[in-house]
C-alpha cells in the first residue's frame, strides 16, 4: 500500500491555530459577558464559551494522544488544526459583525464554506492512509454529512423548538444539510487532490 508518512497538510507556524483559538475565545467572552449588546442576545454563548473551545482542541488533544503510542515522531500538523479551527473563529466573528442579520447569505455561505475548511482539516488528519482516492472523497462527503445533520440537530434543540422559527425550520434545515455536504464534497476533492500529489512525490 502506498501510504504517506508525512501529513500532506499546509505548512503553518504552531501560532496559527493558538491565534485561532484565542480571538474566538476573546470574542466569545465579550459576548457573554459585555453588557446590552442586542445581537448577543438569545444566542446561547454562555454554552459556546464551553463548546467551541472543547471542539476545537479535540484535535489536536486526540492527535498528542495517538503520538504518545507511536514509537517514531511526526511533525505537529498545525495546518491541518488550523483549518479545523477556522469554522468556529468565522461563526463568532459572523455574530460579532451581525452579519448574520446584515447580509441575507451569509448563513448560506458559512454553511458551505465553514464546512470545506473543517472537512479539509478533518480528511488531511485522518485520510492519509486511505485507498483509493475516490474513497478519500466518499469518505470524507459522508463524515460531513454526517456533522452537518448533527449540527443542525443541536441548532433544533438549542434555538428552534421553543423559538418562533418553526415555520421555516424544515426548508432551512434542509438548505443547511445540503450546503453542508456539497462544502464537504469540495473539501473531500481538495484532501484527493492533496494526497495525490503527496503520493506520488513519495513514490520519486
């Protein structure tokens, strides 16, 4: 089998995804605890100052642990943390800029986009052993999938159940699930197109 040892991720500094991890908790702790700012309000950010940061780091916590078995070393893959990161950065900073409210799609593209860079991350960590390369693809589409419909569940029960979008939660829903798992397509391709290009440098 034609593995690759080294992560075929982007190279990034070990800053990277530390400066990721602190504006998100930054802006997270303005939001719950500065005072009478509306677009915070009814947001649940109290339970994403946990949540997000416990997200975050379980990547790389999983990484260190599966290290600490292995007998020869790998670099840290910093890019691959980052990308996985960056989804939860441009959530807060989405709520932070009321884009949410300000721009009609912007929901539409975090779902799409947010996906991509989290799947990307997810498929570079995970992916490096699997053959063939259209399995990287399904793969790493259905892991997405798979996120976004639990996402969407923890968006049900944490805001739309006893909110007053009902009407249109279903129709929403569905749009999110979809964007979801076609950012996920996109991110399986890329994570494809990386290891490709990784194995066949290593096969030189």
């Amino acid at each position: 089998m034609n593995t690759v040892r080294g992560l075929a991720a982007p190279r990034v500094a070990a800053w990277v995804p530390v400066v990721v991890l602190a504006l998100t908790v930054g802006q997270l702790a303005v939001a719950e605890w500065a005072p009478g700012i509306d677009r915070f309000a009814d947001k649940a950010f109290g339970a994403r100052l946990v949540a997000y940061p416990l997200l975050m780091l379980l990547a790389p916590a999983i990484w260190w642990a599966a290290q600490r078995r292995r007998t020869r070393a790998e670099p840290a893959p910093h890019g691959a943390f980052a990308l996985i990161m960056l989804p939860f950065l441009v959530d807060v900073t989405g709520n932070s800029l009321d884009l949410y409210d300000a721009i009609g799609w912007w929901d539409d593209l975090n779902h799409f986009a947010n996906w991509a860079l989290l799947l990307t991350g997810i498929g570079l960590l995970t992916c490096r052993q699997v053959e063939p390369i259209w399995a990287v693809v399904v793969l790493v589409t259905g892991l997405g999938s798979i996120l976004a419909i639990g996402w969407e569940l923890g968006e049900w029960f944490t805001f739309i159940r006893h909110g007053t979008e009902l009407d249109t939660a279903y129709e929403d829903t569905l749009g999110d699930e979809a964007l979801g798992t076609l950012g996920a397509l996109v991110a399986g391709l890329v994570v494809g197109r990386i290891l490709t290009r990784a194995r066949r440098a290593a096969s030189r």
